[in-house]
C-alpha cells in the first residue's frame, strides 16, 4: 500500500537529515495575481520515493500541501491545499492563478529508499495589479499658518508602497518630513501659502504602479502689503497731484487669497464703492483729499488699509469758472462755479460787468461775511469757494460777469464768464 502524505511526516521526524543541496527557483520570478507559477527545483539527488510540499514556515502538518509517491505517481492534498496546486514527477510545483494569499515561504521535502530526508526552501511573493488608490483630506480649504493639513494615501493594496507628488513633481523635503513611517499620510501643521497645489499619491510594486487623481489644496492668507496704485501700476507715494479737470483712477492693491473685499473712503467717510479702483472723472479743489482703501478678507478674517493723499498740481492754480448748466434757460438757476480759486484767499467780489465799475458790484466775501453790492437784485447768492448763483434767471442776465480775487499776501486776480440765457419757446 503507497504510503501516504502524513505517513512520510511521521518517517521523517525519525530520519532527519538535512541536506544542503536542493535549491529552488520561481518562474517567473515576480509572478502577478493570476499567473500560473512553478517552483521549480534543482539538485535532486538519488532514487526518490516520495516528496511533501508544506505551504508555510515549517514542517508542520498543519502546513502540508501535498504528498507526493514518485512510483506511482499518486498525490494526496493536505490541509492547506486550494486546488491549484500540482507535484510533478521531478518535485517541482506548480500553482495555476496565484492569488496574493499564496505569497509565503514553500519547504520541499524529499524522502529516499534509506529513509533519508533533505529540504529545500523556496519563497512566493505574488504582486497585485494595483487598483488607482485616492488622496483624502481633512480639507482642500485651509488658513495659512493655523490649519493643520493631514491628506492620506487611500489604497486597497496595504503591502504597496507609496509616494508622493506635488504640482507633478516629487513632494518636496519640507512636506516630506510630514511624512508617517508607512508613507501613507502627510501631517503639516500651520499650512504655508506655497503648499497649495495639486496632491497625488502614488502606489507601485515591482509590476504594476497606480496613481491617483489630483487633489488640489488651497491656503487663504492675507491681506498683506495693502497699496494705491495710480492707474493700476504706478505706485504711489503719500501724495499725487493731479492736474486740474484730469482724471484719475485709484487701484488698491493686495497680497491676498481669495480676492478681498474693497471699501473706499474720503476724508474719513466711506464711498459707495465695493470695487478695487475708484475713478475720479474730473479733478478739482472738491476732490482734494485723503482717499483711503480698506480691504478685508473673509476667509482669514483679517484686514489691511492703505491711504494716499490727493492734490491739484501747480498747474491746477489758474482758475476758471464754469457755468452749470453751462447752458441754462430762462427761469432756470444756474451756479458759476469756481475751479482752483486761491487757498488763501482774503476777499473776493462778482460784477455785473467790469470789476473797473464800483456800481456793477453783485456780492463780496471778506472774512466770511457776504456783502450785497449796487448790482444785487436780490437773486444772487454767493459762496465761500468764491461760486455765484444766479436764481431765476432772465434775458437782463445775459452779458458778462467778472470775479476779483484777493490773496492775503495782496495778490489780486480778475477772471470773467460770458452767461448766455436761452429764451423759452
């Protein structure tokens, strides 16, 4: 009767004797999940009678594959057989599909007429085909310097190794050192506004390698290095000066993620206005001033400000009157306004006609203190910025009206407008 796998067992606890000779090779050597594998054996001695695989560590029953009688060609399985195992008549064994369970240590056993035995040591590392693994984080939305990063390398394959990537290039030394020891998980405390990007985790073996989809982290920070900006890229001093009746544009400018909110004041009181610049369409002596852009970021719930103070150049000192409307009608008001009248001023006077006529005078401001002169008609009303308004006009009206201007170091101006009132109808 042909001896069974476990009687063999019970022989060679009695008979040990191990050899050193037996050898055993993979083909192929890095076998992928689903391969058929042979372990293949080399230095077989003598007339053979039998051989046990052991699927394990040691030579244990619990381990056994497979007996096998070289006489006869019979096999029996033992109780870590699955089916996919094979002894061939030369001892090697092979294995259809390998599975990642197969992986492990393999002990040949062989059994000659003497009762002699010799073991061989063979070892299977079955590689997957690695599914994409996935980047998990604790937030893609973190605020510089106090957020904590933690993105983890999601993969079904525990033994894959892994690695990282940043923006598609190696992770850079700074985020490794966030490294756990597996690799598998980046830790980086107080965020930096330079880790933000695009993260991909990477899974490999020696046959296969996945990567995982971007995912990308943004850092919010700011405001910082808040700026006026006179038309959007010349910085600004304290001050600009701004020729008279010109234009202006105000930028406010800032480092900052995501874009702040923008509020504008003048002189103190805020402007109805949320954008990042601020036109000034016609400059005057009305729009002289602090002009001041606050920005605030919701995000990192801080704020900046930045000022600048705006004035008429020297070229603005010419003055000039305007009519508004500049073609008014009868029965309408109309103001003649002043444009870069003197800072400081001492006295000014409106004629109805040329200052050189005493009796034409309309009005006069000295020291703040309005005056009527022979030519009043009760209609006109004078301001401090040296504007007159004309109420209720008519066809008399028409013709021209001069302003005198007297500094208080005694320098004295004369500038007249010719009014022109359209008749009704």
């Amino acid at each position: 009767m042909a001896l069974t796998g476990y009687s063999w067992l019970l022989l060679s606890a009695t008979f040990l004797n191990v050899g050193a000779e037996i050898s055993i090779t993979l083909e192929p050597a890095q076998p992928t999940e689903g391969d058929n594998v042979t372990l293949v054996v080399h230095g077989l001695s003598g007339e053979l009678l039998a051989y046990n695989w052991y699927a394990g560590p040691t030579l244990s029953v619990s381990y056994l594959l497979a007996s096998y009688i070289v006489s006869t060609g019979d096999a029996t399985p033992g109780p870590v057989y699955t089916g996919r195992e094979a002894v061939r008549p030369d001892g090697s064994l092979d294995i259809q599909g390998v599975l990642p369970g197969h992986s492990g240590t393999y002990i040949l056993q062989t059994f000659n007429r003497q009762f002699q035995t010799e073991v061989g040591y063979g070892h299977v590392q079955v590689y997957e085909i690695l599914a994409q693994p996935t980047v998990l984080a604790n937030s893609t939305a973190l605020v510089e310097r106090r957020d904590t990063l933690r993105l983890t390398c999601s993969s079904p394959s525990p033994t894959a190794e892994v690695r990282w990537f940043f923006n598609g290039g190696a992770l850079p030394v700074a985020l490794r050192l966030g490294l756990s020891p597996d690799g598998r998980t980046i830790s980086r405390h107080g965020i930096r506004r330079e880790e933000a990007g695009a993260y991909q985790c990477e899974v490999w073996n020696p046959v296969s390698v996945s990567r995982s989809k971007p995912i990308n982290l943004t850092v919010y920070f700011g405001p910082e290095r808040v700026a006026i900006l006179q038309d959007s890229t010349t910085r600004t001093g304290c001050t600009i000066k701004v020729d008279f009746n010109t234009s202006l544009t105000l930028w406010c400018v800032s480092r900052s993620c995501p874009e702040p909110e923008y509020v504008w004041a003048f002189n103190g009181q805020a402007l109805r206005n949320g954008q990042d610049h601020l036109n000034i369409s016609s400059m005057t002596t009305a729009q002289e001033g602090t002009y001041t852009c606050i920005v605030k970021n919701t995000k990192t719930l801080l704020s900046g400000s930045a000022s600048v103070v705006v004035k008429l150049s020297a070229a603005a000192v010419a003055m000039m009157i305007v009519p508004v409307p500049t073609k008014p009608m009868e029965g309408q008001d109309v103001t003649l306004t002043v444009q870069g009248y003197p800072k400081d001023l001492l006295v000014y006077a409106w004629y109805r006609g040329p200052a050189s006529e005493p009796n034409r005078l309309l009005s006069q401001l000295p020291s703040g203190t309005w005056i009527a002169g022979p030519a009043h008609t009760g209609r006109e009303v004078g301001f401090p910025n040296c504007s007159l308004l004309v109420q209720k006009l008519n066809l008399t009206d028409t013709g021209r009206y001069t302003l005198k201007t007297v500094t208080l170091q005694g320098k004295t101006e004369t500038l007249d407008v010719e009014l022109q009132v359209t008749p009704l109808g």
